[in-house]
C-alpha cells in the first residue's frame, strides 16, 4: 500500500494529473468514477486566493465523494503561499500540493510555477513555508529542472523530503522542453532508486495506453503514475489500466453507448456544480474530446454546443448512442 501522511491508497495508484480548465469537479467526478485513486483540483493562484478573486476561491469547491482530493496552489511569493495553504486548508482536502512544474510564461516569467526549478533555496523557504501553515500532507509537482543542464530534481527530492513534504510527482521534462519530445523517465527512476528517498514517487509524462503504464512501472519503479492529457474525453483510462495491470489483458474499448453515458455524468456534474444555465455552457468544450474520431459528427456537435438545456442535450445524446451504436471506439 502506498501512503502520503495517513492517507492510504492502492498498491500502485493512479493519478489525475492537476490540470488548468479541465480537472475541475465535474471532471473529477468522472474520473473518480472510472478509477483514478487521487486527484487533484486545477493550480490556484496564490494572488488570486489571497485576494478573494472568484476564479480562484471556486477552485476549492472539493466534495465527499472525490476523496482523496489535493489543492494545488502556485505562487511566487513565500508569505502568500503559506497564507494560502491555511485557507485552502479550511475547506478541508485531504493535502495540499504546491506547482513547481507549471512552464506557461504567464507562471514561470512571473516567478512561479518551475521558476522555482532556477531557485532552490527559495523553493525550500516557499515549501516550508506551506507545511507551516497547514495540518494537512503537503505534496509537491515538479520537473526534472529548468533546462538540460540543469536537470536538479536529485537534489531538489532529497531537500524537499528532508523539510518534510509526503510525496513528489515529477513529469519527466524540463521548464524549456514545455510538452517538446518524449517525457524522459530515467531521471525519475533515479530518484526512486535513491536510497535516501523513503516518500512515494509518482512519474508523469506521456502515459495514455495500458500497455505503456505497465511498461514504465516496470523499468521506472515508481510507486504510481500520474495521467493528464489521456484522460480527457477519456476518463475510463484508470479502470482500462488497473485491469490491465491486473490481469494482463485488455478491457474492450467503450461501446458508443458508455462513451455517452459518461459524457452525460460529466453533464449532470456540471449542472449540479454550476447550476443549468453555467452548467451547460461549461460542458460545451469537452464535447469534441468524448466523441473524437466519429466520422461525421459536425452536425450532431453543432447542436450540442447549441442546446440550451440538459433534457435537449440528453435526446441528441440519445441519437449520438443510438446512430453510432455499430461503431466500435
Ligand atoms: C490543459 C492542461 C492543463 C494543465 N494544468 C496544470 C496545472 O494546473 N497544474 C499542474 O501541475 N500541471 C498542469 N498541467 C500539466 C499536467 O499536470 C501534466 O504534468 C502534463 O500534462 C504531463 O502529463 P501527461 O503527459 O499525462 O499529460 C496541465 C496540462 C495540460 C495539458
């Protein structure tokens, strides 16, 4: 069993990857559904939660069900960020888990994000900082460094395990390789391998077939994987490689008819969550990413993205299942 603090999870445990726009609670929601075993709400932005700004304190709407459920908070200055782990920590998630991984220059130009990636001092002040002001396991997400000649994250795990954070996910990439190339594992394997190193190690890059996961726990050694952009429009991915990891063989892929059913959860979450009127519009990009690949779809897209309430979208939901119920996905 792994264990971040007091918090248990599977042997090898799947993980929703925190991601801006998409791992919101609806998302979450099905996701949970489909198997992931932790997740994590998108980056809040320390300047925003310390200000009040909407955006930001809609961020930490965390529900029962999706337990175990981290915060994720960015930010560049060290008082803030500790401030804001104590706020976030109010709304009661089960850890906090702090950004040195995001590369979007909006966060890193502005000295957050993998900016701290070129500052370790301060990352272990900013680090220190959150666990100081929170009761609750404080996790950390990460890169394997700036550039390629600055690929720290050997030290940068051993600093952050000795002033006490529960686990690292790392994403197999530097701050200037932003999604360029294929996610290296090696380092990640390293820093598993170090004997210093007793906090789980999550890996991050790249995984999106259960074959691959499979493949990485085997050469990488990690004590569980990390998935991002898999999982969207494709949530059963944490079942499809538990039951592979498992058994060995596949799951059939998701009839037409389950691919609908979980676009209608994730529309009945959004509702619930925003209310009829947000809670549809909301819903309106995720379509494409349920239905990718569907030859001829336009039409049927043009009018989700159109129908203004949820028993219109339930019918041509209905039409989508039934006139591609031959289709195999
Ligand atoms: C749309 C999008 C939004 C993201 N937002 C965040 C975020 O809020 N916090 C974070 O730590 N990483 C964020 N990431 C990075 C992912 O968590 C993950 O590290 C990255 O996508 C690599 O994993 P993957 O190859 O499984 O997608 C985001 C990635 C994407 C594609």
């Amino acid at each position: 069993m792994v264990k971040i603090g007091n918090i248990e999870l599977s042997d090898f445990p799947l993980l929703l990857a925190p991601m801006e726009d998409v791992s919101d609670p609806p998302f979450r929601a099905v996701c949970k559904e489909n198997g992931a075993d932790l997740m994590y709400t998108e980056f809040v932005s320390s300047e925003g939660l310390i200000r009040d700004a909407a955006k930001s304190v809609q961020k930490l709407d965390i529900f029962e069900y999706e337990r175990p459920v981290g915060i994720q908070l960015f930010g560049s200055d060290v008082e803030t960020m500790g401030s804001c782990a104590e706020i976030a920590s109010r709304v009661n998630p089960d850890l906090i888990d702090i950004n040195y991984g995001c590369p979007v220059k909006n966060v890193a130009c502005r000295g957050a994000g993998a900016a701290l990636l070129q500052d370790i001092p301060k990352m272990v002040k900013m680090t220190e900082s959150v666990i100081k002001s929170t009761h609750l396991p404080v996790t950390v997400k990460t890169r394997l460094g700036w550039d390629d000649n600055t690929k720290n994250i050997q030290d940068v795990a051993e600093r952050l395990q000795d002033i006490g954070i529960k686990a690292l996910s790392i994403h197999g990439r530097t701050r200037v390789q932003m999604y360029k190339g294929a996610a290296d594992w090696s380092l990640i394997a390293k820093v598993k391998e170090n004997p210093r190193i007793t906090i789980p190690i999550f890996g991050n890059g790249d995984i999106d077939t259960p074959e691959k996961a499979l493949e990485y726990k085997n050469t990488y050694g990690v004590d569980g994987i990390m998935i991002g952009r898999a999982t969207i429009g494709n949530p059963w991915i944490f079942n499809e490689i538990k039951h592979y990891l498992k058994t060995g063989e596949k799951l059939p892929p998701p009839t037409m008819e389950q691919r609908v059913d979980v676009c209608r959860r994730h529309l009945e979450f959004s509702i619930r969550w925003k209310g009829p009127v947000a809670g549809v519009f909301e819903m309106r990009r995720h379509y494409t990413n349920y239905f990718k690949g569907l030859e001829h779809f336009k039409p049927y897209r043009m009018r989700l993205v159109e129908a203004p309430t949820f028993d219109e979208l339930d019918s041509i939901l209905k039409e989508i299942s039934n006139d591609y119920s031959e289709m195999v996905c």
